[in-house]
C-alpha cells in the first residue's frame, strides 16, 4: 500500500526526511508542487502544475486530487509551515486527523481486520509545547496526516528515477483566497542579533550612549552583535533593535556577555537561549548572577576594555 | 407659535437621529441595581459630585446647572407673557419666593457664565486642548443671553407695575427697575425683552441636539445607565455564537454598544479626562477626550446611513478612520479618565473593544507583545518560565503546596507570575509568605497549578486567551475548595475578585496589604515605628478601580512616617504598567519616570507599593532619574519591621 509524502522544492532536507520516515509506512509516492521531481528517491511522482504561487489550499486541493487517486494508507508532509498548513487544510477539509511534529513512529496496527476503518491504528511520538514535551499519540483512521518535525530523522539520500506523471488540479476561487503575494528580503545590516553566535549586551551599567563605545569595541574583536537592556532603549541610548528581552529579540548565541545589566525577568526571558552567559557587573547581588554560567565583579569601563585589549594582543600576529 | 414649532421641528428631528443611532447599539446590560443608580443620579447629577473634584470650574457649573434647574418653570412664565402680557402662569408666577430665587439664581448663572469665560478667555487651561472652543463661547453666550434678558424682563414689568409678585421679593429685578421710566418706550423694551428672552432659549433648543451641549439631554441618562457593578470588570465576549454574528469588539461604529454611543453624545469636551490622563501626560498620542471625540464624529458619519440601511453602505473602520493604531495601544487602562467624567463616560471599555478587534478579528497590535501572549498561552506565565519553577521561591521557606486532594487551606496565597518569577518582585512575596507564617494563618499556595490569571491578555483584547485561563484557573479552585484568596498582584486580585465570578468561580479575595494590616490592628503582627518617611503609591487596580486605600495605608503608618503624593488615593497616577504595558514599550515620555519624580519630590526616603509591576517600574524610574530613593513593597516594609525587634 502506498504512503503520500508532499514534497518541497527548496526544502529538500527536510522533504527527504518526510520520505525517510513514510518509508517506515510503505511504499513512497510523492506530490510535487511545480518543477522537476524525477530526482527524488520515490516509486512513483506526482506533479501538480499549473500553480504559480504558495496558496495553501491550491496545494490542500492538489493533494486531495492525488488522495482520491492514490488511495494511500497515510500522508506525510515535512514539518515546514507549508507542510503543516496544507495537511491542516486538507484536514479540516475531510474530517482527517492529523498529527504535527512528529519524532518516531511506534507501531502500525491493522487489528480488527473485519472492519478496516475502526480497527486501524497508528502510533507515533510528537513534539508538543515548542519541544518541552513528547507526546506518544494513537490515530484511529484509515488515512492518517502525519508532518515530520525538522531533523528527527536522518534523511532519505541518494536520487531515485520514479515515474513522474503530470496533472493540473481543478481548483476554484476559495481554493485561491489566501496566496503569497509577494516576498520581501529581510534588510539585515551587520550581525543580526537573533542568528549572532555570540552577543556582547550592555545594561544600565554602561551609563550612556557614549558608555557602548567600549561595548561596540569588544563585539567587533568577538564578530559579535551588539545588544541592549530594556532601560537603555528607554533611555534612547541604543535603538529598539537592539534590545535583547521579553519586548525584544530573542537571542540564543553560544556566548552571551552581558556587560552592566541586572538581569530583569524581562531581559532574561530573552536571553536564556544562550549556551553560556558571562556577566560582567558592579553589584555581586544582582540578578543576572542566578543566571549566569561565568561572572566577573568589578567595574565594566576597567573590565570590558581588558578583555578586548588581551583579545588584540592574542590575535596579533 | 411658529418659532416654538420650528425649534420644535428642529430638535425632535434631531432627537429622533440621536435616539435612533443608541438605539441601533449592540445590546449591554444595564438593568437593575436602580437604588444605586438613584443615589448616582442623586450624588453625580443633582449633588455634582464628580464636578466639584475641582472646585473653582465645579461651583461655576454647579451655579449654572443648579440656576437652569430653578429657572424652568419661568421658560412657561416667559412663553406665557410673551404671547399675552397680562397673564401668567397660575399660582407660581404670584409667588414672591419664586421671584426671589429667580432673582438669585440668575445673577449665580450670570456669574457663572463669568467664571466660565474668565478660565476659558484667562486661564485657558491645556485640559480644552482638542475641544470645539468657538462653540462653548457661543453656547456661553446664550446662557447670558437669556438671564440677562430674563432680569431685564423682570425689572421693565415692574418699571410698569405689570409684576404678579411683590416686587421686594426681587432685589436685583427692582433696583434694575429704576433705570426704566413708566412710558411707552419702557411698554416696547417690555415686549423686546421678553420676546428676546423666548427665542434666545428657543435658538437654544434647536441648537443644543446639533451641539456638544447636548450632554444637558443626555449626560442625566447616561449617568443613570453607567456600570454599577465593579469598576474593574471588563464585560466577557461570548464565543458561543453562530459564526456569522462572529464579530469581536468595535471594528466600526456598528460593533458599539449603545451605551458606548450614549457615551459619545454626552461628552462635553471638559478636557478633565485629559488632564489626568497618564499617556497625554507624558506626550502620547491618547487622550480619552478627544477619543471619545472621534468615535463621536464616526458615530454621526457613519451612523446615519447604517440607520437608513443605505444599499452597499459599509461603514469604515475605526481604526485607523477614527483613531490611530497607537491612541489604542498607549492607553494603561488605568480608569482615571473614567473616574474624572462628570457624565460617566467609560473610556476604558471602548479602548478594549478597539482592541479586542484589532487583536482577535485582525491580528493588529504591537510586536514587541506578542511573546507575552504566547507565553501566557504555552507557559502560564507572561515569561515564559517553566511553571515547574514557580514554587521554587516558597520551597526555600517551607510553605505549602497545595496538592489535588489536600484539605484546602483557611486562606489560598495566590503569588501571580510577577512575584513566582521575578526577582525584584519576588521579595514580596517571601515577605509575605514569612509574614502569614508569623502570624500563625492557615495557608498554601498552588505552586505550579496556579497560572496566569489572564489579565494581560485581557487588557490587551485578546479576551480569548483570557478566557481560556480564566475557566483553567476557576477550575482548579474550585476542585481545591478555595473559598478565601489573598493575592499580591492587584492585577490578579481585580482579575480573581471582579472578573472570575462570570466564569464560576466566587471567592473572597483580598489584597495582601489588606489581609497584613488586619493582621495587624488583630495585634498577630506587632511591627516597630520608625522615623523613616515612607510616600507610598497606590496601585491603579487597587485604588482606583477597587477601593483598597486603607490598607497599604494602616501598614505605611505602623511602620514610618506616611508622607502623601500630590496624586494619591483614587486619583493616583499609573505606574505605566497596566494595560499589559508591562510587555509594551513606550512611545514617547515615560510615565513610570514622571511618577518616580513626583515621588522623589515629597523627599520621602522610601516608596512604598504593593504591585509587583509597580515594583518594577517605578525601581526602574527612580534608578533612571537617578534618585536614591527605596522602592519596596509594602509587606516588605512590614516584615522587615518585625526583624528589627528580633521577633
């Protein structure tokens, strides 16, 4: 029997992971939007044409033509947000079930025999609560939707040579209502906050617009992006950019360096991503230390400066 | 004749617009309680208790108001000699008492009307920025117009010996009386002064319905039909509907509730909302007034044609086509708008309903919130900290934790998000927990069962996630059988206390300061004086919108010695906290800066609070003014007290 995997041009990693663990269903044939798909490591490929832009119910309709068609025994898509968008679709679309973010699958009953539809069951492991808990769920359908959350498992490699046949879905207006209409760059200038693998943050402590020269000087020896407490941005010492907390960036670099900051909930909740957090702060009190994995006490406008002074001299050649 | 019907014609067409247009106003209850809407009737309208908060502008209005109530009956008298010079109205127009308060309250309301004109020409104060100034000096004019006319009248009938009363009884009338002769140019002015008077108040009327001055017709019934239940309750949306009437909030003038209408015709742009406005106060771009100003214009640009039914009419949104995004957003529903109006103008439930639209219907609000709602959603708590951490605080002093099944304690500590997680907050808290303990009161908290009361989300518009943890919350207290709450939060005390009833869930609930200073005066806490001067801040939620003023109070007193802000008690000035600003940054001058200053400015030592958020906010605008005053809750204060003895 034959599982339904829909795959993604340009998410291809993550497309063959789709495929890796739909392989563990049965025999894989794909749906692909558009483009080439004779490369991907299926039996049998189907592609839609005829569709110009990301209209999750186009693609929902696509994939209930090939359903129809097909008649698999589950669909799985990658845990994209295209992925579990068109499978909520198609969900909600033919009262289906369907299961986000799954890790593993568990077992694959067929008990009951008899009848087909009450006795099927599957069980799966998924992730719930932004990856703070496992689910183990139990579908009770005869077609379960099923998306593969991001690197659970490896991918499926190599090329395959499926056999590719072409088909426009017959789609109506609703089908169209919701529809990318246009792609916009993000504008990044220099190191952004939320991708910087480290960040050099200054607080109160820092006292002035002027204070972040020392600040600015240590993230330029570090590659580093420079952020900011709520109360610098308050005081106008740093833009709204810059600031790293509940009301700013998240950041989750592998070295967080918080130079002159207290360590408020609403900071912290914005920087405990990070792998590591050095504090550098006048007050052996303040909140940050409950947080922080390396501390230095002692005035940051000495210390901060003689760290990038010894920075320069290491790296001189 | 004519002139009484064309003013007629004029005004009941315009009534008949007016009415129409409340009427059309989606339904909220305002049935029953009608002994206190009486006594508001009684205190606000006829008493003008909420005018004479300030009392030069308060007494002018009362004179003219109180003036125009007496002076009625004589609009007849007038019509009555207008038509027929020789007749009068039975009885009354005989009475020489009548004559004499008419005398009086005559030249009150022309005094007044030179108070009014000296603040408005003279002190020009910034609260009528926005207002429609042209038409109040009108307006003021008539008021002249017709007391003057009317003592003119008076003073010319008794120049011709035509008064029905005993002219002794009408000092100003008589001694005006002396400048007229007996002749016949005196019989002319007679008929001049009267007909003049008649159709001044006629003009009048036909203008009144099309002017802001129309609040004299409706600001008595909106006063009447203003929430009577706890100012600190927003009305839950229902979700249980059929989709298509699935609308949420005010996206346009038709989403109003017909109170909220009412609201917009009865504000005579008095600017008293403005003045204590936090947001206007630090350069933002709200003002409750002229808020209310733009629904209103809305409401008579669009209204008229939803009322006809016009084909293919649609009516534009209220955002941005009244206000912008950020009159919405800058609002810290701090309820002292609500508080100052003389007419009982809710602002606060419009700026919910604006956003409840914008954040349910159209996903529209500031960025920088949206963590804080997720949070809420996915952790309980607005930071998004593990709820396994929440009782970490209380393990460390051995308080209980309330498991399912365990006897439910006297009293529920209810922490909240601020005082479980956060550091500065979290004194409280401690401070409290040691406190009850000291005094021997049975309680538990509920640990990592307790989350977010909801409240931020609420304040925000999103009533959906509100709800949520409302019914979440309502659930597991009562499968606990709580029956008393102390809260630390005055935002979840409003939130349990007010708002948790609709959802099934009735508890008593206090304030920790209320509970430690009964605890107190019952002589379980002896805490030690001192000389320390402590200004303490009240909490809107608690003040204002809740009426705990005593008990933060009593402990300040036990403690130190209490040194009152300019703005204290219900007139308090916000922390810029509420309305989920915690989680929101601000646009222009900062409001916890300014009140940090004004608490720096009583040269009190300390600043006593009793809100984790105001903790935090005003710590913040004490360090960022670069004060060295103390910021510290007040069981904080009171716990520490206790140490020093060595208890």
């Amino acid at each position: 029997m034959a599982v339904l995997v829909l795959v993604e041009h340009g998410e291809d990693e993550l497309s063959r992971q789709a495929i890796a663990f739909a392989s563990g269903l049965g025999e894989v044939e794909a749906l692909a939007i558009d483009g080439d798909a004779s490369g991907w490591p299926v039996e049998r490929a189907h592609v839609a044409e005829g569709m110009d832009s990301y209209a999750p119910g186009a693609w929902a309709r696509a994939l209930e033509e090939v359903i129809d068609r097909v008649a698999p025994t589950a669909v799985v898509a990658a845990g994209t947000n295209r992925g579990n968008e068109v499978l909520a679709y198609v969900a909600a679309r033919r009262d289906l079930p369907f299961a986000a973010n799954c890790v593993s699958l568990l077992a694959q009953d067929s008990a009951g025999g008899a009848s087909a539809n009450g006795g099927e069951s599957l069980t799966v492991t998924r992730v719930r609560w932004g990856g703070s808990l496992l689910e183990e769920a139990r579908i009770h359908s005869s077609l379960p939707l099923l998306s593969v959350a991001p690197h659970a498992v490896p991918a499926a490699e190599g090329a395959g040579s499926p056999e590719v046949e072409t088909f426009t879905p017959e789609l109506d207006e609703s089908d169209l209502l919701v529809q990318v209409a246009e792609h916009v760059d993000e504008v990044s200038t220099g190191i952004s906050l939320a991708e910087a693998k480290v960040v050099v943050s200054g607080g109160r402590g820092v006292g002035s617009a002027d204070g972040f020269g020392i600040i600015e000087e240590l993230a330029a020896q570090l590659d580093a992006a420079v952020g900011c407490s709520r109360v610098v941005t308050s005081a106008g010492w740093r833009p709204h950019t810059d600031q790293v907390g509940q009301t700013g960036t998240k950041v989750s670099p592998d070295l967080y360096i918080a130079c002159g900051i207290s360590g408020a909930t609403q900071h912290i909740a914005g920087c405990k991503g990070a792998k590591k957090i050095l504090a550098i702060n006048s007050d052996a009190e303040a909140p940050i230390l409950a947080s922080a994995d390396y501390a230095v006490i002692g005035d940051l406008t000495e210390i901060v400066p003689a760290i990038t002074a010894e920075l320069r001299k290491a790296r001189a050649p | 004749m004519v002139a009484l019907s064309i003013s007629g014609v004029l005004f009941a067409r315009r009534a008949r617009l007016l009415v129409g247009l409340v009427r059309m106003g989606k339904p909220t209850d305002r049935s029953g309680d009608l002994p206190q809407r009486a006594r508001n009737e009684a205190e606000i309208v006829l008493g003008q208790r909420k005018l004479l908060q300030r009392l030069v502008p308060g007494l002018i209005h009362a004179a003219i108001f109180w003036g125009f109530l007496v002076l009625l009956p004589t609009i007849v008298i007038a019509m009555i000699g207008a038509v027929d010079r020789d007749s009068t109205l039975p009885w009354l127009g005989h009475q020489g008492w009548f004559a004499f308060l008419v005398d009086f309250f005559a030249v009150l309301v022309l005094l007044g009307v030179i108070g009014a004109l000296a603040i408005r020409k003279v002190q020009r104060p910034a609260r009528f920025e926005g207002s429609h100034l042209g038409e109040a000096d009108l307006i003021l004019a008539m008021i002249a117009g017709i007391v003057t006319t009317l003592l003119l009248w008076h003073a010319s009938r008794i120049a011709l010996g035509l008064n029905e009363w005993p002219a002794g009884w009408s000092p100003v009338s008589n001694a005006l009386s002396g400048s007229f002769g007996d002749g016949g140019v005196t019989k002319v002015l007679e008929r001049a002064f009267v007909w003049a008077h008649v159709l001044i108040i006629l003009s009048f009327l036909a203008y009144l319905p099309h002017s802001k001055h129309l609040h004299i017709a409706t600001a008595a019934v909106n006063v009447f039909f203003t929430r009577t239940r706890a100012r600190g309750r927003l009305e839950p949306l229902r979700f249980d509907g059929p989709e298509e009437e699935m609308r949420f909030g005010a996206g346009t003038v038709a989403d109003l509730t017909w109170k909220q209408t009412l609201d917009t015709f009865s504000c005579t742009e008095c600017g008293r909302c403005q003045d204590v406005c936090p947001a206007w106060a630090t350069g933002k771009e709200l003002s409750p007034k002229l808020l209310i100003m733009a629904l209103r214009d809305q409401v008579f640009e669009d209204g008229p044609p939803l009322l006809r039914g016009a084909d293919g009419f649609e009516a534009q949104p209220l955002v941005p086509g009244a206000v912008t995004d950020n009159v919405v957003w800058d609002c810290v529903t701090c309820g002292a708008c609500v508080r100052e109006c003389p007419v009982s103008i809710e602002h606060v439930d419009h700026i919910i309903d604006l956003r409840r639209h914008l954040v349910m219907m159209e996903s529209r609000f500031p960025a920088e919130a949206e963590p804080m709602l997720r949070d809420v959603e996915r952790a309980g708590n607005p930071w998004g900290k593990p709820q396994t951490e929440r009782a970490d605080w209380a393990e460390r002093l051995g308080v209980r934790v309330l498991e399912p099944g365990d006897p439910a304690p006297e009293v529920l500590y209810w922490v909240g998000c601020a005082a479980s997680f956060d550091e500065r907050a979290r004194t409280a808290a401690e401070s409290t927990a040691k406190l009850l303990k000291a005094a021997g009161v049975d309680f538990a908290i509920l640990g990592p069962r307790e989350s977010c009361t909801g409240d931020p989300a609420r304040r925000m518009g999103n009533e959906y996630l509100f709800q949520a943890h409302a019914e979440q919350n309502v659930s597991t207290l009562n499968e606990s059988g709580v029956t008393k709450i102390v809260a630390s939060c005055p935002h979840c005390f409003n939130t349990l206390g007010n708002e948790y009833p609709d959802f099934g869930g009735s508890y008593e609930v206090v304030h920790h300061s209320e509970l430690l200073a009964d605890l107190v005066a019952e002589g379980r806490l002896s805490p030690n004086g001192s000389n320390k001067e402590i200004t303490y801040h009240d909490s809107c939620y608690l003040a204002r919108h809740n009426d705990v003023l005593e008990g933060p109070r009593s402990i300040v007193s036990a403690v130190g010695q209490p040194i009152e802000m300019e703005r204290s008690g219900k007139r308090t000035f916000c922390c810029g906290a509420g309305g989920a600003h915690m989680w929101m940054e601000e646009r222009a001058g900062l409001i916890n800066e300014e009140r940090a200053r004004e608490a720096a400015s009583t040269g009190a030592e300390t600043l006593a609070v009793a809100c984790p958020f105001c903790t935090v906010m005003l710590d913040d605008g004490v360090k960022a003014n670069g004060s060295e005053m103390r910021v510290a809750d007040v069981s904080t204060l009171l716990a520490e007290s206790l140490d020093d003895s060595g208890a």
